[in-house]
C-alpha cells in the first residue's frame, strides 16, 4: 500500500518481496555504522520485515519502504516509530537509505513527506530524530526538514544529539 507519493519516490508498506533488495542495505556496514545493533542479516531483516507488518495492522505509522518511482527500486526506508528516550516515549523519524543512492536528495524528499504525515494525517504536535553526533549528513536531513537541535542525550549506551520539531 502506498502511504505517500513525492516527485521521485513512493513511501509505501514493505512486503516479503522486498527481502532481497532489503537484506543488501542492511547487510552494509557502511549503512550500518550509525545503528545500535550493527548489520542485519538475511534472517534479520525478514524479521524487520515481520515486524513491520505487524506495526502496519495494529499502527497508523510504521517504518516504510522508499521506493524511486522510475524503476519501482528500493532506496531504503524512511518512518516513524515510538522510542523511549530518559524514560520518555516519543515518536521518531527515522530513515536510512542504501549507499549507492546517498547525496542525491533522496532522504530530505522522504523525510520531508513523512515528516507531514506525522504533522498533519497523526496531528503529532512533537517529533524527534535521534542521531549519533558524527553523523552528520543525518543532522543535514534533520535539518532540512525543520527539525532543530534541542539537546544531548543517550540511546542504547550511546552518545546521541535529539533534534525535534514542535513542542511536547
Ligand atoms: C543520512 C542519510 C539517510 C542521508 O541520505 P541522503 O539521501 O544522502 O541525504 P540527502 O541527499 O537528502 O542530503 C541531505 C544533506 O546532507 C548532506 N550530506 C550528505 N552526506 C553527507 C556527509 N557524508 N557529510 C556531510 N553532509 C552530508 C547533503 O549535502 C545534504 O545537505 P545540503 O543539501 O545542505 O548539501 C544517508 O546518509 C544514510 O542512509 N546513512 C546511513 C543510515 C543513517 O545513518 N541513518 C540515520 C540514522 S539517525
């Protein structure tokens, strides 16, 4: 199901058939490198996938795939999801693309569209990224889609930088 449509990409649900292309992206350590738990195998991402079903049935958000609307390919992925931050819950957005599609604009135009879900179809009224503080094209997306650096924190034993947008 498609969630939302830019110029280039479609947001939409992941489906099993995702897997292989999927599985590339999260396999790459350099894609991987600001992540909690590193890469992810085969198994891992099917479950990702799984996980991510689920969220679809139960949630009016989710992590969702990035698709560039030329060649149906698979970018990446760009969503929202719940994280607990100092004993906090708050709704993320989150996104991580495959290397190869990197520094074309990709994710300021996924970000961009699901930062509006959020705001508008969710009426959320505050929305965080966390981000690692050497990671600094995250920020630049962050950034971008109006998000402000509002303070340090940490997230899984790491050292993290919130950036938010709207008030709690
Ligand atoms: C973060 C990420 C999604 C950015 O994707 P992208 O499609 O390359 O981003 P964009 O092309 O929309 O660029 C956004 C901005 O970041 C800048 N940028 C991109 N890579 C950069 C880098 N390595 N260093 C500094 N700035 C960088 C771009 O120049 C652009 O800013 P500008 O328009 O002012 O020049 C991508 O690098 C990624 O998937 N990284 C690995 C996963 C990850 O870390 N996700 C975030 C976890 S918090």
């Amino acid at each position: 199901m498609i969630v939302a449509k830019t110029t280039r990409l479609f947001i939409r649900q992941f489906h099993y058939a995702d897997l292989e292309e999927f599985a590339k992206i999260l396999g790459d350590p350099e894609v991987m490198r600001f992540s909690l738990n590193g890469t992810k195998t085969r198994i891992e991402t099917r479950e990702f996938i799984e996980k991510c079903l689920e969220t679809y049935q139960a949630c009016d958000f989710g992590i969702w795939a990035v698709e560039r609307r030329e060649d149906q390919q698979l970018l990446g992925y760009c969503g929202l999801v719940p994280q607990k931050v100092e004993g906090e819950r708050f709704m993320e957005l989150g996104y991580r693309l495959g290397v190869s599609f990197w520094g074309k604009g990709y994710a300021t135009e996924a970000a961009t569209i699901v930062r509006d879900y959020a705001l508008f179809r969710l009426k959320l009224p505050y929305l965080i990224s966390i981000i690692e503080g050497e990671n600094i094209a995250s920020w630049r997306v962050a950034e971008k889609i109006g998000m402000r650096y509002e303070r340090d924190s940490t997230f899984g034993g790491k050292a993290v930088r919130i950036y938010s947008r709207g008030r709690k």
